[in-house]
C-alpha cells in the first residue's frame, strides 16, 4: 500500500471515500488531481510517479483555510 498526500480547497471529500485520479505532466515532473477536480498532489519525478488510478481517502486534516488528505494506493 502506498499513501499520498493532496491538497483540498473545499471540504467534499471524507474519510472512507473511494477518488478516481488523473495524470497531468509538466516538463520534468507529473503531478495527481482527484476527479472532478477535488484535489492536487505535490509534483513528482518520473521514478516516483503513482501507477494506481483508485485509491481511498484514509485521513482528513483542516490546515487554515484548505485541508489535507491522504490517499491510499494499491501500489
């Protein structure tokens, strides 16, 4: 199992909720949204990219104005 971290603006998503994710990809690097455009990873280098496309939400945690969560992978 593998766990990542996304950004939220708006609180839509729970802890238990199964996300659907897509690749976007920058000139070195590749970031993750959650479907419809819920949530961002941080960027990540080809070698350290997310194989999965369904993950779950495990935690959920407000930091000032957006939240923080972690998804959960197969991978």
């Amino acid at each position: 199992m593998r766990k990542e971290l996304f950004h939220m603006e708006r609180d839509v998503l729970n802890i238990g909720d199964s996300v659907t994710i897509i690749e976007g990809q920058l000139p070195f690097s590749y970031y993750y949204t959650i479907v419809p455009a819920l949530a961002m990873s941080k960027n990540y280098k080809n070698a350290e990219r997310i194989k999965s496309r369904e993950g779950k939400v495990v935690s959920k945690e407000r930091k000032g104005s957006t939240f923080e969560i972690y998804v959960e992978f197969e991978n």
